[in-house]
C-alpha cells in the first residue's frame, strides 16, 4: 500500500546519526527491502564530521545547501535541487552552508532491520 507524507504530519524526532551528531529527523520508510529513507534538518553550520558508511546513500538536497568534503582535500558545494551520491566505503565530511532540508536514502545497514528483511 502507497504511503503519503504531507509537511504537516511529518513526525520529527532527534536522532543520532556518524560521528555522534544529532539531527531532527523524520522517517520516510525503514524495515523492507534493504533500504532506508528520511528527511533530516541541519542548521546553518551543522557539521557530521569525518565519517564512512558501509553501503550506498543518496542525499537530496530540497533546500539550503550543503559542502561534502572528501579526505583527499576535494571539496563540493549542493546547492537545493542538487543530489550527491556516496559510495559505500567513501569517506567524507558534510557541513550545512545554510539551514537545510535533505532527503536521504541509502542502503540498510542497521542488524535490528537487516533480520526483517
């Protein structure tokens, strides 16, 4: 069955995410097919340092803009409508240039929801 999401029943909570950061977040779906996707808010100058992640993910970037730092120097700047895409096993630093709101989907990698599948 289709699920539908409107701005104003979005549920937000505060999640750790790498590096110890929390983030006000609002799952999308999670528990199936081997994928998770949510919505997370950082505020201008929110940084989740230095970090890798098992699998794949795939950021959207619905508003503000975001810095992805690699650990060779090499720097992009996302501005909203922009999308990265991250390896598994790239290792990066993601920093909010401004208050932003992105989407994120990526592969499971949580034990608890791999058992599910």
């Amino acid at each position: 069955m289709s699920r539908y999401f409107p701005k104003e029943n979005q549920l937000w909570v505060q999640a750790p995410v790498r590096g110890g950061t929390i983030m006000s977040k609002s799952v999308i779906w999670e528990g199936r097919f081997g994928v998770r996707s949510a919505l997370f808010r950082m505020p201008s100058g929110m940084q989740i340092p230095i970090h890798t992640h098992p699998g794949w993910v795939q950021v959207m970037v619905l508003e503000g803009e975001m810095e992805i730092s690699g650990e060779e120097g090499e720097k992009d700047i996302i501005p909203a409508g922009g999308c990265y895409f991250v390896e598994p096993g790239d290792t990066h630093i993601e920093t909010a240039l401004l208050d932003t709101l992105v989407l994120v989907t990526q592969e499971e990698d949580r034990p608890e929801f791999l058992k599910a599948n």
